[in-house]
C-alpha cells in the first residue's frame, strides 16, 4: 500500500504564501520551500538518494518540551534511513495557517539530531513547519545538510502511516524539483508498507 506524504498545496495556501514573499528577498526560495519540502541549503541533490528504508516515531504526546533521544527507540534507526516523526502539528493546525509557522513546540533537541547524524540517515522529516523553532531553523537546516542530511518539512499523513507500519518500518521514495540554485526543493514523498 502506497501513503502520500505530501501536503496538498491548494490555491489558497499560494495566495497566503506569496503575501510572505513581501518579506523574502528571493521568490525561488520561496517557492523552494513551498509545501512538502527538503532543505538543502547549498547542496545538491544525489538523485540516487531518492530510495530508501523508512522508519516512523509517533511523538504527538509531546507537546510543551523538546524531543529528545530517549522517546524514541534509536535502536530502530539504521544508516540510510529516512527517520520521520509525527508530532501531530500538521493535523492540529493546517499547513499554512499563521499558527502551523509560529509553532514553538514541540521541536527536535540537539541531542536527537545529533543521534540521528552519527546513524548516518539520509533524511529526518518532520509534520511541523521545521525541525527547530523559527529563531533556530535555518542554522539546524544548514548543520545537518553540511552533514549531508537534509530535513524534510511538512509531512503529511504521518499518523495513518505510523499506525500500518510493521515495526515502524516502510520504504520511502522522494521525488524533488529539479530547481537550480535553490535551498529548499518542494517534492512529492511516498511511502510503501
């Protein structure tokens, strides 16, 4: 069975970003970072990095505090992997309401991502509008791509896939834009359990 990971991204959801892009001095990365996308941050993209085993930790009971190694069994993490967590903000808030991107909490700590970069995974993938909270999300962005390991923001259906994942465990394909100079690639993710 096939699970699409990807947020639907609806005209509304356009007009409402490209009112951000007042802001923005770049309309690419605007448009990069639209929806379901990785960071790269100044890297490219290895197309042969579009397979891979995926693994899914369901965190949505926390809420007020960081994620931090201990909730989730890192002992399911296996080099490669594209480690996903589902915090439930997407499904409480909307992807592009004002209070989906001022979400403070919950966040990934320090101490996962590092776990996570010295497992060596291909991705870490979040329901949320970052990894970090907004103060700190271009720098974590930048830390773990230098690592070569890119974050991929907005998942969806991250519950439902938690749920039929034997284990946790799936196969995951990403498919990205091919977008020449741009930090963020907006891609369709899919998920095979």
């Amino acid at each position: 069975m096939k699970i699409d990971l990807s947020v639907p991204v609806t005209r509304e959801i356009l007009d409402k970003l490209a009112a951000l892009s007042k802001t923005r001095s770049d309309g690419l990365d605007l448009f990069g970072h639209m929806g379901t996308h990785l960071d790269l941050m100044g890297k490219r993209f290895d197309i042969d990095r579009n397979e891979m085993p995926g693994v899914v930790f369901d965190v949505g009971t926390i809420k007020d505090r960081e994620i931090q190694p201990e909730d989730v069994d890192l002992q399911k993490v296996r080099e490669g992997d594209f480690v996903m967590f589902h915090t439930g903000a997407l499904d409480a808030l909307g992807y592009g309401s004002a209070d989906y991107f001022r979400l403070e909490a919950p966040q990934l700590s320090y101490a996962l991502i590092d776990g996570l970069i010295d497992r060596k995974v291909a991705f870490i993938g979040v329901d949320m509008g970052g990894a970090r909270k907004a103060a700190e999300h271009r720098r974590v962005d930048e830390y773990c791509a230098e690592r070569e390991v890119f974050i991929v923001e907005n998942l969806a259906n991250l519950k439902p896939l938690s749920r039929l994942a034997e284990e946790g465990r799936f196969e995951t394909r990403v498919y990205p834009l091919n977008l020449v100079g741009a930090t963020g690639l907006p891609c369709r993710v899919v998920a095979e359990v």
